[in-house]
C-alpha cells in the first residue's frame, strides 16, 4: 500500500484508522452477514449508527435542545437555495457577507428566487484576500448568511462576528469540526461532508428548532427542513454509507484526537507552521492577509507560474499530492483539514525547503 500525504481540497482525506474500520467491517456489519450499504436504513444497525452520529455531533459542538441534528443530500449547494426558500417564505430580507466564490453562490442561489438579499459586506475588492470586519448588520434581517471558511481563498473568520439577535447561517462546510464554535448567534450550520468529516453526497445540518417554524407548508416535501426534522433525517433513505463515515470520524475525533479543543491547537500547530515557514522564504507568497489566512486551505504563490507547474509536479512525485490551487484562481494551495497531520505538513515543508533551493 502506499498512501500519500494528502492535500486535496475536498473530496479530502479521511483518518486512516476510519478507512481501516470501514474496510475491516465491509463485507459483514457487526455480525449482520451484509454491508453497510446493504443493510435496511430501517434496521436497529442503522438506526443505531445514526443516532451515533447525531450524538457525537451533539458532544463534539456542545448543541444544546434548542438545536437538532439533521443529515440531507445535495450537498452543501443544495443549502445555497434551500435557506432562503425555507426561510424567507414569510417575508423579510437577509443579509449576506461576500467572501468569494461559495458566498457568491449562496447569495445567487437567494436571488434567483427573488429574495430580498443584501450584500452587508464584501471582500471584493482585493480579490477575497480578507474577511471584511466592523460590519453593520440590518438588526431586523430574518437571517445574516456566512462562510466561516472560504475554501478557495484561503481565508477563515478567526472569530465569528457579533450578530445579536439575528440569527447566523453559516456555511461550515470547509471548517467543521475543526474548532469550537460559539453557538451564541448561530441559528443554522451547514456542511458538505466531504472536506472534513466524510465522503460526498451528504450534507450536516444542525438548526436551531424555532427556524423550523419559519418553514412554510407549500413547499416541495423535499426542500423542507421540517420534513426531514419530523422524520430524524429518515423520510426517505438517507446517504447511509455517509453517516456510517461521519459516525466513524467523529468517534476518531473523540476518542482518538480527544475532542475539538485538541483538534483546533493541532490544527493551529500546522498552520503556524506552514506560514511561518512561507514567510520568511522570501519565495512562497500567502495569497491571504494575515489576520484572515484559512488553517484550513493555505493558498499561496510561487514568483512565477511555470515555478508552480514545476512546482506541482514535484511535490507529487516526492507523494505530497493536491497542491493545485482552485482552477477558478490559480497558485497553489495546501489544504491541511483534520484528517491531514503534523507529519503530512512537516514533509511538506521539507519538500518546499529543497524546491527552493533548486530553483
Ligand atoms: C465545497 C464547498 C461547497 C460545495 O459543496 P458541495 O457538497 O459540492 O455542494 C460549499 N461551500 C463551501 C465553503 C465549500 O468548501
């Protein structure tokens, strides 16, 4: 076997002991003589693995009863439009902050529908390179939209800004898990799965119950959060190898990592590494202010586009794989999500030390 150091954007690496587990277990869940992906989402086998996931999600982000835990499909994207149809419904307008691309998708997919969406911010200007701050929120908007991590950029809110009343919506989906959060404000997370805690196809919701109420009846059945929160995800099959995943990577969380607090400094470790490093190269540029850079997707620049070509290709050869910026942007870009350790980002730095030396 040989695995690489994975630096992939997203689908992204998943601990190694999970993808073990899962293969151990494939052909035979827990004496049941099938696959978990065999098995009836019906059964106590599955209905146990949910509630797992749902547990662990709960332990892990210190929820309290106001919040419920919901799996759906469609991906983080299939959010963009359903937030603003489930909640504008009864009027009101929304506020959103423009950090790059997802944002812009987010706040397309709202106005497309004809909802009263406000820019509150945006980093335009300098091509998304920071998170705007000091923001004023329209204390009477229904919901202020946010992408605590911007994938493609390389920024990260370091804090999340104070909304007061007005509840947060906040894309997560490159950042979950990989830090507390201060659940103050937030009225709704959600997150694709397949940057930090398990395969595509399934989308962590946690939302806050009293949004439900702002669901209105005559929506498509499958578009409604409440249906799926009636039902504990389960009105109709949901994406079971995905939740089996998610289950596994937050008991490696726990139990292994021991929680998000030691996930956060971990992730801080590599971080600091990585851009220390980069700083004082005088050779690899951080494309994002510091203050707004991402610990999740560190993007930067070499001094000329055929050094990143060259660059790329290197580093896969020496099995430092996913270094290619988003093709939308350019550069280069090394996603060091939960699952991507110490060791991963020690070697990357050594590779970058001798690439530069050579060049
Ligand atoms: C990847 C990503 C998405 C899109 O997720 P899909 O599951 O492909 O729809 C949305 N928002 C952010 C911040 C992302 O990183």
């Amino acid at each position: 076997m040989n695995r690489i150091h994975n630096f992939n954007a997203g689908p992204a690496a998943l601990p190694l002991p999970v993808l073990e587990e899962i293969r151990d277990s494939f052909l035979d869940f827990k004496g049941s003589g099938m696959s978990i992906t065999e098995i009836s989402h019906r059964s106590k086998g599955f209905e146990d693995v949910l509630n797992d996931a749902v547990a662990r999600t709960r332990r892990l982000l210190k929820l309290n009863d106001q919040y419920q835990v919901l799996f759906l499909q469609g991906g983080a994207s299939l959010q963009f439009c359903m937030v603003p149809l489930n909640f504008l419904a009864q009027g009101g307008s929304a506020d959103y902050v423009n950090t790059g691309a997802w944002a812009g998708k987010a706040i397309k997919e709202a106005q497309i529908q004809n909802k009263p969406v406000k820019v509150a911010a945006s980093s335009e200007d300098r091509n998304f390179c920071y998170i705007p701050r000091n923001i004023a929120f329209n204390k009477d908007a229904v919901y202020v939209h946010l992408t605590s991590n911007n994938t493609i950029k390389g920024t990260q809110w370091a804090s999340l800004p104070d909304t007061g009343k007005v509840p947060m919506v906040i894309d997560m989906s490159s950042d979950i898990m990989s830090r507390p959060v201060d659940m103050a404000h937030i009225g709704m997370i959600y997150a694709g799965a397949q940057k930090n805690i398990g395969p595509a196809g399934t989308c962590l919701v946690i939302i806050r119950k009293d949004l439900l109420d702002l669901c209105p009846d005559h929506l498509p059945t499958m578009l409604n959060y409440r249906t799926f929160a009636e039902k504990n995800s389960m009105y109709n099959t949901p994406p079971c190898f995905g939740i089996y995943t998610i289950s596994l990577v937050l008991k490696w969380l726990e139990e292994t990592i021991g929680g998000l607090e030691k996930m956060d400094a971990l992730n801080q470790a590599k971080a600091d590494l990585l851009y220390t490093f980069m700083d004082a190269s005088g050779f690899y540029k951080a494309t994002a202010d510091q203050g707004s850079r991402s610990l999740m997707n560190v993007t930067f620049r070499l001094p000329s586009e055929d050094l990143e070509k060259a660059f790329i290709a290197k580093a896969a050869e020496n099995h430092l794989g996913g270094l290619k910026g988003h093709r939308s942007v350019g550069g280069c870009r090394a996603s060091i999500y939960n699952a991507t350790g110490l060791d991963a980002v020690r070697d990357l730095v050594s590779f970058m030390k001798v690439f530069q030396s050579r060049s």
